[in-house]
C-alpha cells in the first residue's frame, strides 16, 4: 500500500470514528478531497522563502469629514415596502428552506 493509499485509510477510519454517516461514493470523494489538501499543505510548508523586508505599510486613505445629513422621510422610505409594522419593514419569518427538502 503506497503512502496515498495509506493517507486515504486514515481519513476514511476518521470519518468513521467521527461517526459520519456517509455513502460510500461519498466518503471516497470526501477522503481524496482531504488528502488533496494535505498534499497541497505540505507542498506549501516546503517552499523555501527568502526572508526579506517587510513589506512597506499602507498608508490610510484620506476620509471625508462623517457629517449629519437630512435622509429620506420615514414615509417615502418604507412607501414600497410590501409590508410595514410601526416604523419598520416587516418581513415574512422563515423556518426553513425548501433546498434541503424541509417545508416551513
């Protein structure tokens, strides 16, 4: 068994033991796509990097003054919400989403 198999056991004796409960389709793509980050880990970890100046500071960018200004009034503010409560614009409450097959 070469060292990507190997690498491949442990990660799919880890989805195991962390009581994962995937296909097996699933838990072989899961497991190659652990052990392609690994590999990209170490080749990142070897690159041999010259130790340099720092690089130069960024220099903060010049702001405007923060001044009060008049805004909309309320009124035309919420005018094309579809719905309003008080002051504010009210929105539907959401429990779930249709994607993961649940209904609200």
């Amino acid at each position: 068994m070469g060292a990507y198999e190997e690498r491949i056991e442990v990660i799919r004796r880890m989805i195991r033991e962390a009581y994962l409960a995937l296909p097996g389709e699933e838990e072989e793509k899961l497991a190659k796509e652990v052990v392609g980050l690994l590999d990209n880990v170490e080749l990142l970890a070897a690159l041999e990097v010259e130790e340099g100046p720092p690089p130069p500071a960024v220099e903060p960018a010049e702001l405007r003054e923060d001044l009060a200004r008049p805004s909309l009034p309320l009124p035309r503010a919420l005018a094309n919400a579809p719905d309003t409560h008080d002051a504010f614009v009210a929105v539907p409450k959401i429990l779930a989403t249709e994607e993961k097959g649940d209904k609200p």
